[in-house]
C-alpha cells in the first residue's frame, strides 16, 4: 500500500477534529474532536514508521511505542477532560462552551454591571 493512502484519511481526520474543534459549542463535542485529531496524528505516526521500516530493517519501530504513548495521554486526558465537563454542568447547569466563556468574563445575567441589582433593590424598596 502506498504512503499517500494512510497520509490523506490522516489529513481528513484532522480537518474534521479541526472543524469540531472550532465550530462547536458542547465541550463533550470539542474533547470527541481533539481525540479525533489524535487518533489521525497515530495514524500517520504508524503510517511513516512503518514506510521507514521497509527502508531499513533494523529499526526500533518509534512510530508505534510514540503511538502507545498518545494513547495513554489521551486516555487521561479523556478521563480528567469529562470529569472536569461533569463537574462544570453540575455548577453551572450548562456545558455550552459560549456561555461559560461568558459566566468567566461577568457578564452573567443578574451581575451588578447591568442594572439588574439596581432595579431589584428599587423594587424592594
């Protein structure tokens, strides 16, 4: 099989992760996208070492133990990443990453910077 088959499905893979990445708002979509970026970085990582080994046979194969590698990483990062996205929906009720962008800067709805503290303490008064 030819390099450049293995080569285009990787930068297909990418170009999808890369598009879910910054097109989408659920941050459990986001995490799917950059796990989709790394399995297609495994693939071409594979891929070149195993067209390297046919050049020369004594080699150590470092594509696939780099391969195992980003595997674990992103294992955990999957695990510490949903955990984290848990955590952030049970606080704030949403995981909608424009609206928690938004609760981090202060502009909440009900923040003293829009005037809803000032209309509430008329009405009270």
């Amino acid at each position: 099989m030819h390099l450049a088959y293995p080569a285009v499905l990787s930068a297909l893979l990418f170009c999808t992760g890369l598009y879910g990445v910054l097109a989408r708002r659920n941050a459990i979509l986001v995490l799917m996208s950059v796990e989709l970026m790394l399995n297609a970085v495994n693939l071409n990582l594979v891929a070149f070492d195993v067209w390297l080994s046919k050049a020369a046979r004594d080699t150590l194969h470092s594509g696939q133990a780099l391969t195992l590698f980003t595997i674990a990483v992103a294992a955990a990062e999957i695990g510490i990443g949903l955990a984290i996205v848990l955590a952030v929906y049970r606080n704030r009720g949403t995981s909608d990453i424009d609206r928690l962008r938004d609760t981090a800067e202060g502009h909440e709805h009900g923040s003293p910077t829009d005037g809803t503290a000032d209309e509430k303490a008329e009405a009270t008064a």
